[in-house]
C-alpha cells in the first residue's frame, strides 16, 4: 500500500514548451502533496506545498506563475512548468501525504521522480 | 532549511554494519527524527523514525541519544544493493526539509 506514481517519467521538451507532471496517490487519499526539485548531485529542494482544493503555498524563490500546481482532488496533483527554458531541467519528485488518526505527524510517500531535460 | 549535520560520504564493507550519523544539536522536544534514503535517479524511500526512544525496523536500526542532539542509523548487514544517498531529517511540520545527507557505499 502507500503507492505514489508520477507521469511521464521521462520528458523532453523544447525551450518555450509547457509540461504537465502529474502525482497520484495510488491507494490512498492525500489532502497535503509535495512538489520538489532536484540538481544532479544535489539534495532535494521542497519547492511548494500543495493542499487539495486550495492555492499551492510556494517556498521563497519559486516562482508560482512559471510552477503551476493544481491538487483538484484527493489523489491527483499536477505540477506544471511553463515556458520551460534549459535551467528548468531537473529531478522532479511528488510526495503524497497519508492522513491517519492519532499520530504526530503524518506520513510521507514520495513518486519515483520525472526527469525534465529542456532543449 | 535543514536542521542536520551529515558527513557527505561514507564507506562500508558488505555484510558489515553500517553506522551513519547525524547531528541535529537544534532539535526540539515535538520534532522527530527521519531517514530517508535515495538511491540513483528514484525517489526516496522511507528508512525510519523516531523520537527520543531506539527503534528497530526489518530494514534498519535507530539509536537517538538520550539528548537527542544526534542519532545513528545502522544498517546491520550492508549489501551493494545498499548504496546510496542517506537523509537524516528533523520533522516538525508535515513538510520535510532535506540536507545534503550522506553518500553511502558498500564495497565487495
């Protein structure tokens, strides 16, 4: 149990295209999703916060017009990057988070990652 | 913002223990200890987590020091298969915060 995936694994887009990266929560439902990036040979980087039904909360520096993020429902959040330009190719990862009842703090579970190149 | 001190890498023999530290000297009471690890190119995948009592797992082992300003993950028998980049994290929030962590490999 506790399956996230993420589509397209791999995409190659020209410079100016926009690209959908989907983030499913396979079986179970996530009111809190996570959009992060990641540089070759660098940590992950939490770029925003979001929470189904409502606005992304983006972290300083990311900017909310050129990362679209959309949670529309309890197992699905996109992550779109627009007008992608070569510095936009990265590692981007989902994590989907599991509300149970009675704990501290809810788990986590991340997708196997999209890797994004811009030509 | 990560609250953790890793060292960037590490080596480990397989069928070793491998021990893995981390220092969190900022932690606070409600904040719990996480590992993550990822290997190359995938996402990362859940290890353990504590908050001040040792935890033991079918994958790893996690001792807290009574102070909890640091903690050790230890892989009691490594195998190649354990290579890879290993988190610590200090969780207050739902959010995880990721640091450098350390690059682990096990060698034949």
């Amino acid at each position: 149990g506790a399956v996230v995936s993420q589509h397209p694994s791999r995409v190659i887009c020209k410079s100016g295209t926009s690209v959908k990266i989907e983030c499913r929560s396979l079986d179970f439902q996530a009111t809190t999703m996570f959009w992060y990036r990641q540089f070759p040979k660098q940590s992950l980087m939490l770029m925003a916060t979001s929470n189904e039904g409502s606005k992304a909360t983006y972290e300083q520096g990311v900017e909310k017009d050129k990362f679209l993020i959309n949670h529309a429902s309890l197992t699905l959040s996109t992550l779109t990057v627009t007008s992608a330009h070569p510095e936009d190719s990265s590692f981007y990862i989902c994590s989907a988070m599991y509300v149970s009842g009675g704990r501290s703090y809810n788990e986590q579970f991340f997708g196997p990652g999209t890797r994004l190149t811009v030509l | 913002d990560a609250k953790t001190t890793q060292p960037p890498s590490m080596d480990c023999a397989e069928g070793r223990a491998a021990n893995l530290p981390c220092n969190h000297s900022t932690i606070s009471g409600n904040e719990y200890v996480y590992w993550y690890r990822q290997i190359h190119s995938q996402g990362p995948q859940y290890i353990i987590h504590g908050l001040k009592n040792n935890e033991t797992n079918e994958m790893a082992s996690l001792i807290i020091t009574e102070d909890r300003k640091s903690s050790t993950l230890i892989l009691p028998h490594a195998t190649l298969r354990d290579t890879a980049v290993y988190y610590c994290i200090v969780r207050g929030t739902d959010d995880m915060r990721f640091g450098a962590g350390t690059r682990l490999t096990v060698k034949p």
